[in-house]
C-alpha cells in the first residue's frame, strides 16, 4: 500500500499544478480589473496608481505572475488580499470554523439518518415506508439547493418566525444565551445541505443494500438459523457499507462546493460566501486560495475513498 500511495502522490502533484495554472490563468484572462475602485477616485494620482500595480505584481504577464503564486504557496505565503488589504491565508482561516460549523454538522446529520433510512427501506422493499422515502428522496434530490433555501426561509423564518434570516458571526459562544442562538441560526442552513445529502446517501445504501441480499452467504446465514435482522446487521450491512463510506469521502469535497449556494443565501460568513464576494470584487489572490484549496480537498479525499475502499475490503488489493 505504501508504494501505491507514494504513486498517487506523484500523480497528485502535477494533477493540482495543472489546475492551479488553468485556473490561474482564467482569471488573468477575465474581465475586470482588481484595483478599479482607483481609477474612480481621482485624489489618487497615476503614478501611485502604477506603484501600487507593481507593488502587487500587476504589471507582469500572467505567466511570470504565476510562477511567482505557486513559489510564494509552496512558501506558505498565499499573497494579499485587493479586497481586504491582508493576508488571505489569515481572512481565509477567519472563516474556515464557519463553513466547518455547517458544512461538519449538516453532512454528519445527513450519514445518521440515511444510512438507518437505506436499510430499513431495502430490507422492507416495496413496502409504504420503502414508497415514501424513495419518493422524497427523489423529491430532495431533484430539488436545487436555492430553491430548498429560499422554502425553508419563507416557510420557517418569515410566516412561522421560527428561526433567524440572516447568520451572524459575532455571537459570544461563552454564554448559553449566545449557544442558544447559535444553535438556532445553524439550523436553516443545516437543513438544506441535509436534504441533499441524505437524499443521495439514502438511495445509495438502499440499493449497496439491494445488491448483498439475494446473495448466497446470506441464504448461509439464514439457514444457520439466525434471525432476519441478525443477518442484515452482521452480515449484510457490513459488506453493503464499504461503497457508501467512499461515497461518503468522496462527498466531502462537494458539500463544501455546495455550501457555497448556502452560505450566500443565509450570509453565512464563511468560505461561500467569501469566494462569491472575492469573485465580485475580482479579489484574485483569495478566488485563487479558494479554488486551489477546493482542488486540493478533491483529490485528497478521492485518495482517501480509493484507501477506504482496500482497508475495509480484503479483496481489495494495492501491489
């Protein structure tokens, strides 16, 4: 296995340099300029103005401005932000235990309810519990996220008042009261990344599930004369489980792109809504932190389902 790793560490490594210089490179070539707002003010001469391109390496081709990116990332020094005039890798670790908050508790919510949910309806295949969840779960599915967003808001926070609109940052955690609200403010957001992720988990362990129990050393397990649930749990689910927890790794990556509808509907203040705010701003050093740290997330996590996958299943074999 440690040969294996090594090689796709060593994939790895120019697969991410290469998406670092596309994504490098369309932003350079996008429309808009980073230091606009000072062309509109005109107490700022153009000399100052061309110092400050310079100062930031604007002057250069995209190219030489890369090379100079990826030397300084390697470094640790991710650059500074147009928008915020500090350093993104410190706005970038202001808002991380925001995203963590949701992003964490929404996709642990989501494994604890569709994994029982999967197993119950393959087991009672075709019955109404089996009818039902299907039929949401396509519901929830099918469904975008800004449109389960904007329900959850009308329905819960404007007509039943139930919980707050807009997320705020700057409770004082050191309270009950300050939890409390806490609590309340995550709950809306929490729910919309629950509802898609449980409706993808669900109907996958249903059918992972579907597949282990027609086989043959559950009819072995049967007719040693243990009871119906004794074999799904010991047996069936053990092996249905392997594909759904590198499912489960490989989703990682895309909850965090999908809490960026999220964050940005309920001004959650995390890494959401701070990529959407450095794009419109054309804050190119944090849109370009952001999506190498997305990149970065995608294929980790793809290394660590392919190393789930051989640990938990003994057929699996890494020479």
């Amino acid at each position: 296995m440690t040969q294996y790793i090594i090689r796709r560490v060593l994939v790895a490594i120019p697969t991410l340099l290469l998406i670092s210089v596309i994504i490098f490179g369309v932003l350079a070539l996008a429309p808009g300029d980073p230091l606009a707002q000072f062309a509109l003010n005109p107490a700022i001469p153009m000399e100052t103005r061309a110092r400050i391109r310079e100062s930031f390496g604007l002057d250069k081709p995209w190219p030489v401005r890369y090379v100079r990116w990826i030397t300084s990332m390697v470094k640790g020094d991710w650059g500074f932000s147009f928008a915020t005039k500090s350093p993104v890798i410190d706005v970038v670790v202001q808002r991380i235990p925001q995203t963590l908050q949701v992003v964490g508790v929404a996709y642990l919510l989501a494994i604890l309810i569709a994994v029982p949910i999967g197993i119950i309806s393959a087991v009672k295949q075709y019955s109404f519990f089996d009818q039902i969840t299907t039929f949401l779960s396509f519901i929830g599915g099918a469904l975008p996220s800004f449109f389960t967003g904007l329900s959850f808001m009308l329905i819960f926070a404007i007509n039943l008042q139930w919980f707050p609109i807009v997320y705020s940052s700057t409770l004082d955690l050191t309270t009950s009261t300050g939890i409390s609200q806490q609590l309340k403010q995550m709950v809306l957001p929490v729910m919309v990344l629950v509802v898609q992720q449980t409706a993808a988990l669900t109907r996958f362990m249903r059918s992972s599930m579907l597949d282990n129990l027609p086989l043959d050393y559950v009819r072995t397990a049967r007719a040693k004369g243990l009871n119906d649930w004794a074999v799904v749990i010991r047996h069936v689910v053990v092996n249905s489980i392997i594909p759904v927890i590198t499912l489960i790794a490989l989703g990682i990556p895309a909850i965090f792109a999908g809490a960026i509808i999220t964050e940005n509907l309920f001004r959650v203040n995390g890494l959401g809504q701070l990529l959407v705010t450095s794009i419109q701003n054309s804050d190119t050093p944090t849109v370009m932190a952001l999506a190498f740290i997305f990149s970065i997330l995608v294929v980790v996590f793809n290394l660590i389902a392919d190393l789930l996958y051989g640990v938990l299943d003994p057929r699996v074999k890494y020479t």
